[in-house]
C-alpha cells in the first residue's frame, strides 16, 4: 500500500504553515490512491504543551484531513528504538563533550570517536561514512547527500537518554512509508535520516520538500515564530488560503470542505507550486 504521513510534534497548534503542508501531503498521497497516516511525534515531553495532542487531532478533523489509520504515537515505539540502537551498536561511540565545547566547531570535530564503551552521562553518536548519500527529490530534483563535512558524526540519543528525532524518524519511515512531503526547512535532516535506514537495512520513502509558508520579513512560521493558531470554524476559508498558497485556486461555488478537499486531490499538482511561497497574510 502507497503510504504517505504528517507528522506534527505537541509543542503547540497548528497553524497556516501546517496546514500548508498537511494539505499537500495529503493531496499527494490520495491522487496517488493510497492511505495518508497521522503520526504524533512526540519525543521530547518537556518542549510538549499538554493540550497540543488534542488541539491538533480536533483542527486536523474540522479540515476534513482524517488519517486512514488509527493516530499514530512515537512514545509508543521506545521498544523499536532501542532494538535499532543495538543493530547500530557497531557504527556507536559515547561523546561527553558539551554544547559549549562544540559551539566554536562548524560541524562535530570527532572528539569522542574512540569512546566505544557505554558510558552513563554520553550521548550517543553514529560514526559517519564518506559515502555520498544523495537522492532525488520530488520537488526539488538532484540532491547532494555528502553531509558529513557538514554535519559530522550526529547524536542518535541525546545525554538525557531521549532518542533523537533522526534515529526515530528513520526508525518509523523505513519500510513502513512510501512518500514524505514536508517543509523544505526539514531538508537538512534528510540525509541522516537516510543515513540510518541504510544501517538499519531499512527502506527510504520518496521526499517531496515544498517551500515553507513565511511571514512577510522571511521568517518561516512555526511555533516558535507565534504563528497565529488555525481557527477551526473558519475552516473552508483556511483551506481556500492554503490552497492558494499553494498555487491553486478552487472554483468559487464550491462551499463545502470535502468537496472542496475531493477538488483539490483531483487538481493537485507538484509541478504548479511555486518555488517561493506568496508570503503569508493574516486572514
């Protein structure tokens, strides 16, 4: 079955630029005829708001976005986590070092690449390859995958003992999810997410990365930027904007939100987005 999923994290509300991308992937995936999934990413409880799990699944639901499959919860996958560190273990080294160590450094300089005994107190680092990584993107074409000049060796878990958000994404992506249409600000990750499935034996999904929704000074919004929460009663007309961010624009006469979301599957098009979103304006 073609798959494909949004995967909010429960630090806040949705708001436009969610929905932006919430709407494409699911658009993506039911033109294509498969099953669109839902997935919490919830892995870091003390950036979560406690309301935001709810605010999400009642906003996705008043925009006509139902999963085809029951939610999906990443603090339910610690078991799987944990079986993918220890296939890791081989390619694992224990880093002490401190963020303020590391500030002066460009990428990580290796310091702990020798510490191959579990330690406590360690965050745990995957030793890279030279290998070249790169693959072809939906929307944007040829992609350069030589990340670890970039990036150096990254943490699969954090000293807190949090899994990392690449070791759990890869974990949940591979074999399990066709296609990932995301924002482009998500890009960076890609590579090391890839990175891991390749270790694990896993399979990656295709990536789309569509331009982020930005305010007008180019900031992109997110939570952390106060981007207006999406209001729920106001939902066609969200839609409608979204769309039009998007590059589409939906006959007039349609006024409801599953016949407008039926027009959107049937029209959408990768090719029609621009490469720069239309910045966004408050409704």
């Amino acid at each position: 079955m073609i798959t494909g999923r949004f995967a909010p994290s429960p630090t806040g509300p949705l708001h436009m630029g969610s929905l932006v991308t919430a709407l494409a992937s699911y658009c993506s995936i039911k033109q294509a005829g498969g099953e669109w999934l839902v997935r919490i990413d919830d892995l870091d409880p003390p950036r979560q708001d406690p309301n935001a799990v709810n605010a999400i699944i009642r906003c996705l639901t008043a925009h006509g976005l139902h999963p085809d499959r029951p939610i999906i919860f990443q603090s339910d996958h610690a078991g799987a986590y944990e079986s993918a560190l220890q296939k890791l273990a081989p390619n694992l080294f224990y880093c002490k070092c401190s963020r303020k160590k590391l500030r002066a450094h460009d990428r990580y300089p290796g310091t702990c690449r020798e510490a191959r005994t579990p330690l406590p107190d360690r965050a745990v680092r995957v030793l890279l390859s030279d290998t070249e990584h790169g693959y072809c993107d939906g929307f944007l074409g040829s992609v350069d995958g030589n990340f670890a000049a970039q990036l150096g060796d990254f943490i699969v878990r954090r000293r807190d003992g949090l899994i990392s958000y690449n070791l759990a994404t890869a974990v949940d992506d591979g074999n399990t999810i066709s296609e990932v249409l995301r924002g482009q600000d998500l890009l960076p990750v890609t590579a090391p997410q890839r990175y891991l499935m390749q270790l694990l034996g896993l399979t990656a999904p295709d990536y789309t990365h569509i331009p982020c929704l930005e305010f007008a000074d180019g900031t992109k919004l997110s939570k952390q930027t106060h981007a207006p929460p999406l209001n729920e009663h106001s939902a066609l007309a969200n839609l409608r904007a979204a769309l039009g961010y998007l590059g589409f624009q939906a006959p007039d006469a349609i006024d409801s939100v599953g016949i407008l979301l039926n027009w959107s599957i049937a029209h959408f098009d990768l090719s029609q987005i621009p490469t720069k979103l239309p910045k966004y304006q408050p409704s």
